[in-house]
C-alpha cells in the first residue's frame, strides 16, 4: 500500500505540474509569474490577460483534475485485492500530488498557482452533481459579492463538507483539509487585501484588453 501511495502522489505531482499559464504564455508572450500578482494560475490570467485567456487557463487546470480522478477510477477498478476506503485513499492521495504538482511544480522553482481550478475539476470527477453544484455556487457568490475568493472559500468548504458527509474513510477527509488549509495559505494576501478593501474586482477582469 505504501508503495501504491507514492506512485499515486507522484503521478498526480507530474500531472498537475501540466500548467495551463504556459499554454496562455504560449500564445500570448506574456509570463504570468511576471504579471498581475505573479500567480500562475486562472484568476491571475483574467486579471492580466482578460477573461479569454482566464477561461483557457481554467479549463486546461480543471481538466488534468478530471482526467487524474477519471483515470484512478479506472485503474482501481479492477483492484479487488483494495477494500473501499483504500480505493478513496489512493484516489485522495492523486488529487493532493495534481494540487501540490499546480501548486508547486519544479519547474518554476516550486511557486506555481493555487490550485483552484484544479479542485473543481478533482470533485467534478469524484461527484459531478456536487461538483457542478459547488461551481454555480462558486459562479454566483464571486459575481455577487465581486470577489473571488469568496468563490474560492466556499469551493473548498463543500469539497471538504462533501468528502466528510459521503466519502468512506478518514484518510480522504484529512487530505481535503489539509488541501483546504494550503489553499488558505496561498490565499493569504488575497484575503488581507479582502480586508484593506485593495482586492481586484471580478469585473476588473473585463475590462481586461488583449
């Protein structure tokens, strides 16, 4: 089993290290760790980029959180030797290696995004219904009160609240908070700048030019 956990971390690490700010530098000729707030993820995208380029950035990071969670899925379900709860460990433990790999990716010197896109596509593979749910109620409280990171909040709040209501085992719960936890860290300047009322609006990203 604990050979299975590092191959799975280290699957998940690899896959989120896959960065969709590369492909938006690709095309754009602008290094998002050298723009905005020097994050190289999604949200940083819109507010630099404008919300073309945030959209390409999401859609390529919630997809490597899909296509990790999809994958495990399918390999451990031939895995009759695994009870359940070690089949929901193994697939908690490549979630956290896909947002320590976005997090975190060796390439850029370990200071990668924040690994908000790629939790809503790890729990729209674990339960689309939640997921999907989760996401509207991310759509509608960020347009609502003009904030991201509200959105970002509540996001990681279902994550955790759904793992802990319908996810068998302990294991899964305390990966999600832990997740939960490093994404606070992260956001740390987004909710001090919250607080000091200097956080970039929601609607700031569309009046982004190309």
């Amino acid at each position: 089993m604990v050979k299975a956990v590092i191959i799975f971390l280290m699957i998940g690490y690899l896959i989120g290290c896959i960065h969709g700010s590369k492909v938006a530098q690709f095309l754009s000729g602008v290094d998002l760790k050298k723009a905005g707030h020097g994050n190289a993820g999604a949200s940083n995208a819109t507010l630099s980029l404008g919300w073309k380029y945030g959209v390409l950035v999401a859609l390529i990071d919630i997809g490597k959180g899909v296509v990790a969670i999809i994958g495990a899925h399918f390999y451990l379900a031939d895995a009759i030797h695994l009870t359940e709860e070690q089949i929901w460990l193994l697939t908690y433990i490549m979630a956290a290696g896909v947002i320590l790999g976005h997090n975190f990716p060796f390439y850029m010197g370990f200071n990668g995004g924040k690994g908000t896109a790629s939790i809503i596509g790890i729990l729209l593979a674990v339960d689309w219904k939640i997921g999907l749910f989760a996401l509207i109620l991310f759509v509608i409280l960020s347009f609502a009160t003009n904030y991201l990171i509200v959105g970002v909040l509540e996001f990681y709040l279902v994550f955790c609240t759904a793992t802990y209501l319908w996810i068998p085992g302990i294991g899964p719960t305390i990966i999600a908070l832990l997740l939960f936890g490093i994404a606070i860290i992260l956001h740390l300047e987004n909710i001090k700048r919250l607080v000091n009322g200097t956080e970039p609006k929601v609607t700031s990203a569309f009046k982004k030019k190309k």
